[in-house]
C-alpha cells in the first residue's frame, strides 16, 4: 500500500497487516515532517497529510484508508 504523491508505504501479508504498517509509517512520517522536512523541497506540499495524521487516532486512519483502497480508479469501468 502507498500513499500517492507522498514517500509513503507499507506492506503485509494481510490487506489488515498492510493497514496497520501503513498507520505506522504515517506516524513516522508526520513525525519527521515537523522534526524536519516541513521545509524540504518535495515534502512541504503534505501539510494536509501530517494535519490529518496528527488530528486522527489509528481506527480514524484505518477508516479512512479502507475508504481510499475501495474508490474506483478514475478512468475505470466501476461496473466490472
């Protein structure tokens, strides 16, 4: 799993696994963005990201990346 636009990703051998170790890496992340990268070409435009990892607990995370894994790709036939 990744983040798009952003250094972010994680694995698992669970679609769960994966979650969990994504919710650690944007921790991390969002962490050494203020430590930091807040400043680094490349990483100043995730503002957003490290404001919406800061202001959600991990099951608010875990929601909203099931939410993103389950959007349609734009361009796709959502029908099959």
């Amino acid at each position: 799993m990744f983040i798009p636009g952003s250094p972010i990703a994680a694995d698992g051998r669970t679609f769960d696994e994966a979650v969990t170790e994504l919710i650690g890496a944007l921790r991390e992340y969002a962490e050494d963005w203020r430590d930091r990268l807040h400043d680094t070409p490349g990483h100043r435009q995730h503002r957003g990201l490290v404001r919406l990892i800061s202001r959600s607990d991990d099951d608010r995370l875990r929601e909203w990346l099931a939410a993103e894994v389950h959007q349609p790709v734009p361009g796709s036939d959502a029908r099959g």
